[in-house]
C-alpha cells in the first residue's frame, strides 16, 4: 500500500492510501477519487515528506502512536476498512435515510423548516457545492459494505 498526501482544487489536503501508482491514476482519471471535505474530484498529489525511520520510532509496531508526538496509530488498510465499515453501521442506525432528497432535506433543516435530525441520503457533487456554499454542514461519507454482506 501507497500512501500520498493529497490536495483538491479548493486546497483541501487529505491522505489516501492506494494499492499501487497505477492505482491512484486510475482512480484520478475515472473521477473515483473524490475530496472528503468537498467532495471534489479535481484531485492531485501534494507535497510528502519521505518516511525514514529513525532510533526513537524505528521499532514501534502498527499500533502504536507514531512516534511524533501526534498520538495517531499506525493503522493498516484492513483496519481502516473495519473503521469505515463501522462508521457506516452507525449512520445506518443513528440517521434517517432521506434518499435523493439529501440536498433538499440538509436545507430545510439548515433553515428552520423542518425537525433538527441527522440525515444521509445522496446527492450530486453540484449540489453538494451549493450546500456547502449556503453555509449548511455537509460530508461525503463512504458506505463500505460489510464483508458478511457480500
């Protein structure tokens, strides 16, 4: 696995692990790839410094904090998976599922005109950018199936 730091048009920057160099272009060029702040998919890579390990994280194993002070756990792609899967589950069973309807839903709550309640639904990249120029709180949130589901 590849991990690149990553900026989207609107200067957001994020990290994304890929499985190879071909892997990330391919996911640039089909549009796959897509910013998780504003959902862009104008995406590239940004600047990274090398990882060398040195006396004081040399030895520290995948779950330990990475040795620099940030106290973030190494974590490896299958636990990143179970995360978001988990993430998942709990907007399944904690949201209300507004459909395509997410963008009209988001705004009415945004202004007043309906019930404050957690919602997640779908919408397009278009309307996304509008919401979030309205000042409404929105993000893009990937459902990944559970294995058992498959």
């Amino acid at each position: 696995m590849i991990k690149y730091a990553l900026i989207c048009d609107k200067q957001h920057e994020f990290d994304g692990w890929f499985d190879s160099i071909s892997g990330f272009e391919t996911q640039c060029e089909t549009g796959a790839l897509s910013c998780p702040i504003c959902a862009s998919t104008k995406v590239q890579r940004g600047i990274m410094a090398p990882s060398v390990p040195t006396k004081s994280n040399s030895k520290l194993g995948p779950d330990e904090p990475d040795g620099l002070g940030t106290g973030v756990a190494k974590l490896e792609p299958e636990k990143i998976l179970q995360m978001m899967q988990k993430i998942g589950r709990h907007v399944e069973q904690t949201h209300d599922y507004v459909g395509d309807k997410f963008a009209d839903e988001a705004r009415a709550i945004y202004y007043g005109e309906t019930e404050q309640r957690d919602i997640y639904g779908e919408t397009s990249l278009t309307q996304a950018e509008e919401l979030i120029e309205e000042g409404v709180g929105v993000m893009p949130l990937a459902l990944v199936p559970d294995k058992a589901k498959n």
